[in-house]
C-alpha cells in the first residue's frame, strides 16, 4: 500500500514541477476517465469503449455522408516474422496508441504520425500451452501505466511513456495449462483479470489487483466448490466464502479441474457495481463423464466489485457437451421491455450456442432469448420460466461407454464449437436500438471418447469435424432488435467473421472480415457506403477517437486465431487467405 501511495504522491510532485517549468502536465488515466469512456471521444482509455462494452461512439463527423471520404492516415507493421492472429483492440491516450501482438507483444505509437514510441517483448519461455492461436486482445491503461496479459499467464504493467516494466505479477502455472488472453479491465479503481486454459483442466476464475502494484485484492473462482479468497496488503489471504455448493451440480469429483475458464474476459457495470464474467466450456468435453448442470461453467456469472462474492450467476448452457462455453460479453443496456413497457437495467448476450440472451443484470432473470443463427440443432428453444433450454432428443454426442468404450455416437450439431459468435465483439447503438452481431453459420461432426485428466495435458474427451452450412457464405453481420429477436439485416460473407463491431453516432457501423476489408455500413439498413483492403485478414474489434479535431478510425489486422487451427474443412476451405501483422488508421481526406 505504501508502494501505491509513493506512486501517486510522485504523480503529483510531477505535475506542480512541470507547472512551475512550464512543461506540460502528465494526463495520467483517472478511475472517472475510465467511466465517462463512453461519453468522451478524445481518447479510449478501456476495452469496449465504456466497462460497459457497447462499443458505440457519440462521434459524429464521420457519417453516412462522410465516410466515403475515409482515407488512411498511416499504417503501423508489428514487423519480424510473428505474425499469426491480430485480435488486439487499441487504446488511446495522451497522443499515444497502446496496441498488442501476437507473441504477448506491445507497442507504444505516436497517435497522429504512427511513429513507433517504444515496444517491449515478453520473453515467452518454451512450453506454453495457448488454446487459440498466440494472439492477445489488448491492454488497460491506468495512472501512467500500460498493463497487459501474457501467454505464459502473467500480467506486466509498463510506463505509458518509457515502456519500462513497473511491476510483474503471475496469474498462475502455464505448465498446468493456464495462459492468458483476454484484456483487462478497471473496475472502480481494480485491475480485472481472468484466465484463459479450459481444454487443459484449469479451474476458471476472475482476480481484482491493485492497478498500480499488482498485488492481488480478491479472487473469485467460476467453477463450483473452490473457495474465494480476500488479500491484505501484505498479501496473506482469508477465507471469501466458495463458489456455490460442493458437488451440488457436479458429481465425483470432476470440479477440481471442472475448466470454466474466464478467457475473454469481463464487463463491469458502474450503475450496479457488478462485473460481468462469461465462463467457458467445463472439463473434459465429455459431458458423459461429468453429470449435472456443472456450475458455473458456459454462464454469465456476476460478481460484486467491492466484496468477490457472485451476485448472480445465468447458465446460458446447462451441462456442456458441445463446447459452446459462454464466454461471450455480457452488454449492459436500457431495454424497453415489450410486454410492460417499463424501462429495465438489463446486458445483452450473442452466445456461442447460437441464441441471443437479454438478462436482467441486477438480478440475472431471463427477460429474452431468441436464436440469432439459421441453423441450431442441439435444442428448440428455452423455457421462460425457468430460464433452460429445451433440448433436442439425440442431439447430444453418445457415451463411449454405451458402446464399445472408445468412441460415442457422433452427432452433427450446428453451430458448432466455434460458435455462432465466438471471441468476436458485438455492439449496440444507443441510435437505434439494435446490436450488431459477427455471425457464423456452420455446423460440426463430433463425438465422445473416453479421457483422464493429465496436467498440462489436452484434456477433451472428444472429436470433430467442423463444417460449412452454404457455399456461399458462412459470417453474416446481423442487425437484431433484442425486444422483438427480429434480424433487422443481414450482410453475408464468404470466410467466417472473426473480428469485433463498432457503432456510432454518425449512423454507422465498421467491422472487418477475413479478406481483408475493413467496412463501413448503415447502421439502419446495413447498406455498404465505404471499404478499404488492408491487405491481412483482419479478426480484430475497430475503433474511433478525435484528434486534433479529426476523427479516426483504427483497427489492427493480421489473419489468424482459432479458425485455421481449429477449423477443419472450413480451415481448408480459406487457407488462402494470408497473415500479417499491423494497424491502420483512417481519417476523412481534406480537400
């Protein structure tokens, strides 16, 4: 603690003394800068524009008028031979951009010439286990600090203007299969964390720290039966209460590496003070091995700030065996409620299973849920009364052990584990009322074969093959109203869409596809009115912020993640797209 009290008093003692030399004041990030994200376009200080995660912009002087005018302002490559996945939002602040790469790599670059500032590289010992692809999705910037995850599961906290490291904490073992992915967060003055690790038998959870120190304040796991902890400032911890109740949901003892891990990280929202957490798949796939509903994984799970403690939990996906997870972002929004009229606190959901969930967030009760997908096999619906799904009769993939003990029925289910949205972001206009969804029709072949836990071993108990639904297309950009669950428009693509939305006030919205086309469309009626080749597919979230009275537009692009790895037939079916490694920014031309 006194560590974090030198720091500000330091942070202070730097600002009368530039004051008195007339030097310009250092603008560090402050806990309301976090919070009115949403409302400023001068700079994106958090993941998601806003804690809240809508991703809409109140700028308007790129619109539907203007944006045919956008031209690049300049380009940035990450440079060397690592390239793979570029899944990284930007962060913007005090004329600089904070933007990571592959390979748990950072860069610092000047915001209005794309000069490189500095760039620190983690040294990635052998070894590490990344589900996904090496990818990163992007940094928290707090005080003066740059604060980012690794894939050896640690979290580094740099100078924003030096690049020097001010404090290294690990998150966990990467020999027992834990990495990291996701970005952090602030949450009323917290660095929010998760981890990353599912098919390797991790047990997920969320930690609060200490922005400036790293040292941990709470830690929250998401799998039944594991005890919560609270930190002193000497780092010695006590007793927060466990997660749900011991083999309530989870027979045997499966739970102590039951997965639900935290990999895409959180929402919070000021308003209720709670923090948002999807949690993935339960271990092993093999749902055979492990019966019951298996809290809490593949749900969105509600955590108090202040105490640790889980407020509420919804399981978008009772007893996984398809790998649906439910990591998905949890979106606070104001949803009019159709049948009363009444105005209700409530976060919107695109789950990897295929349907759209509009919970209420102050207390997690189902208000909506709708599919946002053509084809969904694995259940008809869901009960509104009880909030579950309505399964369909052998959708399931089949216990080996009602076999010949090696290998289960093999079902074909749509979606398939990759999603009907995965790691991609959605947005939601405060403009019109919808949310703007990266979609994907495809299905699998899988089934189940028997599996023990190993640590540090893949620990999935199944098979697959991924296939495509159409020859056509297989992402679809969906406009959908989440009172009515209509899909306002659609626009297809061929590949699969594996990149984050963005909304603005100007009535538009920006989203990349594989091919390497960074889109400007109607926010109404999803018309194309702008595009630019970047030449890599791009599987990353856009952004905007004004400059110097400019706004600008920036996305990182580089083709990779989960999709050529994983992807089987559909992997075959793009392996012509190519990698790469950069951001670009555009700005309207003069003139």
């Amino acid at each position: 603690m006194q560590k974090h009290k030198t720091l500000r008093y330091s942070a202070v003692a730097f600002a009368v003394a530039a004051a008195l030399s007339g030097a310009p004041a250092r603008a560090d990030v402050t806990d309301a800068d976090i919070l009115n994200d949403a409302k400023t376009t001068g700079d994106v200080v958090s993941f998601g524009l806003g804690t809240q995660g809508q991703r809409y912009s109140p700028a308007t002087q790129i619109n539907t008028k203007t944006v045919k005018n956008l031209v690049p302002a300049w380009s940035m490559s990450f440079g060397g031979e690592k390239q793979r996945g570029q899944e990284s939002q930007p962060v913007i602040h005090n004329g600089k951009m904070f933007v990571t790469a592959s390979y748990s790599r950072l860069f610092a670059i000047d915001a209005k010439s794309g000069k490189k500032l500095w760039k620190y590289e983690h040294r990635l010992p052998d070894g590490i286990m990344p589900c996904c692809d090496v990818i990163n999705r992007g940094a928290a910037l707090y005080g003066n600090l740059v604060i980012f995850a690794t894939l050896d599961a640690q979290l580094v906290a740099l100078n924003q203007d030096t690049g020097k490291v001010v404090w290294k904490e690990k998150i966990d073992d990467y020999k027992a299969g834990y990495s990291a992915t996701a970005a952090p967060i602030i949450a009323k003055g917290k660095l929010i964390t998760g981890v990353s690790g599912g098919e390797f038998g991790v047990v997920g959870r969320i930690d609060a720290r200490d922005p400036m120190t790293g040292k941990l304040l709470w830690s929250r796991p998401t799998v039944e039966g594991h005890m919560g902890y609270t930190y002193d400032k000497e780092g010695n911890k006590t007793e927060n209460g466990i997660s749900g109740t011991t083999n309530a949901t989870w027979s045997g003892d499966l739970w102590q590496t039951g997965g639900a891990a935290t990999w895409n990280g959180a929402t919070y929202d000021p308003e209720t003070n709670l923090i948002f957490a999807g949690t993935g798949n339960p271990a092993p796939w093999n749902s055979h091995l492990r019966p019951g509903d298996n809290l809490f994984s593949s749900s969105t799970v509600a955590i108090d700030a202040d105490t640790g403690k889980i407020a509420w939990h919804y399981q978008n996906t009772p007893h996984d065996g398809w790998d649906f997870d439910g990591v998905n972002e949890f979106v606070s929004f104001d949803f009019k409620d159709p049948k009363t009229g009444k105005v209700v606190k409530a976060g919107g959901k695109a789950d990897r299973n295929g349907f759209f969930f509009v919970n209420d967030r102050t207390n997690g009760k189902l208000l909506n849920v709708f599919p946002f997908v053509k084809k969904i096999t694995w259940a008809t619906g869901y009960d509104m009364a009880t909030g579950r799904p309505l399964y369909t009769a052998d959708g399931r993939p089949g216990d080996p052990n009602a076999g010949d003990g090696k290998k289960g029925n093999s079902v074909f289910s749509a979606p398939s584990f990759l999603g009907g949205k995965n790691q991609q972001q959605i947005a939601y206009s405060q403009q019109t009322g919808l949310f703007y969804v990266p979609a994907n029709e495809w299905g699998m072949d899988i089934w189940n074969e028997p599996v023990s836990y190993k640590k540090g071993a893949a620990y999935l108990g199944a098979g697959f093959t991924i296939k495509a639904l159409h020859d056509d297309y297989i992402g679809a950009l969906r406009a959908v109203d989440p009172a009515t669950g209509k899909i306002v428009w659609e626009n297809k693509n061929y590949a699969p869409l594996w990149g984050g939305v963005l909304t603005t006030a100007g009535g538009l919205v920006f989203y990349g596809t594989p091919e390497g086309y960074l889109k400007g469309v109607d926010a109404k009626t999803g018309k194309e009115l702008w595009s630019f080749q970047t030449g890599t597919g791009i599987v990353a979230p856009p952004v905007t912020w004004e400059q110097d009275g400019e706004q600008m537009i920036a996305v990182t692009t580089g083709w990779g993640g989960a999709v050529p790895l994983w992807g089987g037939d559909v992997a075959k079916r793009v392996n012509y797209l190519e990698q790469g490694g950069s951001v670009w920014v555009f700005k309207l031309h003069k003139g």
